[in-house]
C-alpha cells in the first residue's frame, strides 16, 4: 500500500512539473515526465520480476 500512494504522489508531481514546464519547452517538460514515468516503470519492473520468480520456483 506504500508504494501505490507513493506512485500516486510522484504521479501528481510530475504531472503539475510537466503543465508549469510546458510553456518553456521540452526542456522545461522533461523533469517532470521522468518523474512520471519512472516510478511506473520501475513498478512494473517489480511485478514483472515477481511473477517470473513464482512460475520458477
């Protein structure tokens, strides 16, 4: 349950980061998409990892 209120919050960073960026270009914007990617990527790299130990062992 941390992690999701975690995921959300970070989610909630990035996306306000990207909007006050975006009138300043991509530069300005890339703050806040690694901010909002990221934590999903790792997630997803978890679950993913997590199954894959549990179908092999």
């Amino acid at each position: 349950m941390p992690m999701i209120a975690a995921s959300a919050l970070l989610f909630t960073i990035g996306r306000i980061t990207f909007l006050y960026g975006y009138p300043r270009g991509a530069g300005a914007r890339s703050f806040g998409m690694a901010v909002t990617a990221l934590p999903n990527l790792v997630a997803f790299g978890l679950a993913s990892g997590m199954v894959a130990v549990r179908m092999w062992t």
